[in-house]
C-alpha cells in the first residue's frame, strides 16, 4: 500500500548541523556564487553555474535559495537571456541637463553626453543641476 510514516524524534536539544550551521553553509555558497560570477560575468546560466560550482544533487535547494537571496538583495543581477552577473557599483554623475523641444534631453560632459528620455525628463528643466545614476 503506502509507506508507513516515521516515527518523529522527541529531542529536545538541537542536533549539530541545525539552522544556525545551515546559515553559515548559505553564507559560504553565498561567496562560492560571488566569487564564480565576479571573475566570468555574465557566462552562467542557473543550471551552468550550479555545474560550475561543483555542488551536489542534494544541494540543489540550497543552492536556489541562496541565489534567489543574492537576487533579491541585488548583489546578483540577470543579464540578457537567464544570464547572471555580480552587481557593479552604479556611478553617480552631475552635470547640466540640456532639455530639447520634443522633451528628452542630454546631459552634456567632456568624453560623451548621456541621454535622458522625455519620461524621465518631465518633471525637470532646462538647465537644471541633476544627478544621474548611470548603470553599465
């Protein structure tokens, strides 16, 4: 018929190896992630970088949760299609914004102008002060 169901252990004291251990394998996994994704941007699927990492089958679970914790922080990004990279650091940039008749706008530096679209632009004016995060 079925299997008959196990008997639940009544220890009150926690085994070696409970969460608190579980938290610090997560932590370990965690870096292993970062460490892969830092020196090969943006090569590895999910599956590929679990391959990569040399994990076992049993860890797969672990292993979701710890990425999807890395992705929820943000300190891992997706790029393109199910590719995953390590978060850089955004630059922040000032400068003048230079508005035209149509509602984009530029904001004119030395090396290069950076675009900003009409959407994002609508609230400011011409010759405005602004401070633009800009993502690589």
């Amino acid at each position: 018929m079925g299997r008959p169901h196990k008997a639940r252990s009544k220890r009150k004291t926690p085994l070696p190896g409970g969460k608190k251990n579980l938290r610090v394998a997560h932590t370990d996994m965690a870096e292993e992630i970062l460490a892969v994704l830092t020196d090969r941007p943006g090569l590895y699927g999910i599956k590929g970088l679990f391959r990569e990492l040399g994990l076992s089958r049993k860890r797969y679970n672990e292993y979701r949760q710890t990425l999807h914790n890395l992705l929820d922080n943000g300190q891992i990004v997706h790029l393109g299609r199910r590719r995953l990279a390590v978060r850089k650091k955004p630059k922040i940039i000032q400068g003048i914004l230079r508005l035209t008749p149509h509602g984009y706008g530029f904001i004119d530096r030395q090396e290069d102008s950076i675009f900003i679209n009409a959407r994002e632009a609508r609230k400011a004016f011409d010759g405005d002060l602004v401070e633009v995060e800009v993502i690589d």
